[in-house]
C-alpha cells in the first residue's frame, strides 16, 4: 500500500501519497483507489474507486491486459 494516510501517519509520507493521489488522476485524493503498476514500466492503469465489487474488478483487470492470455489461463484453471 502507497498511499497510507490513517492517523499517525508522518507529514512526508502523506505529503507522497496525496502527491501519488493526484499524479493518478485523484485530485480529491479519495481513498481507496486502485491502479495497477505494470512490471514492464508502462503508465499506471487506473482501476477504479471504492465501488469495486469482484465482478467489476475482474473485469477492468481483463480489460487492462487485453483480455486473458494464452498460458496464464491454463495455468489459474489448475487452482
């Protein structure tokens, strides 16, 4: 988690995730908000807000990598 800013929090900290916050697009620094940090660099892919059921998620992931790939759904189908 990034953006901790619960009570106790130090001022630097919380400074960095409203600044996280708002470089995601979360002006109003909202929390939770969910975005995917892809392992090859690319921009952040912004997820969503509080509402975020799992049907909803599972569908904005697929949407986010195009839809499932070939090897990674043989290999979740086997758990």
């Amino acid at each position: 988690m990034v953006a901790d800013i619960s009570q106790g929090t130090p001022k630097p900290i919380k400074d960095e995730a409203f600044k996280l916050l708002g470089d995601l697009g979360n002006p109003i620094h909202a929390i939770p908000y969910y975005a995917l940090f892809p392992a090859d660099g690319s921009p952040p892919v912004i997820i969503g807000d509080a509402q975020l059921g799992q049907a909803t998620l599972i569908k904005r992931l697929e949407s986010a990598i195009g839809g499932l790939r070939p090897g990674v759904d043989a290999a979740a189908s086997r758990y």
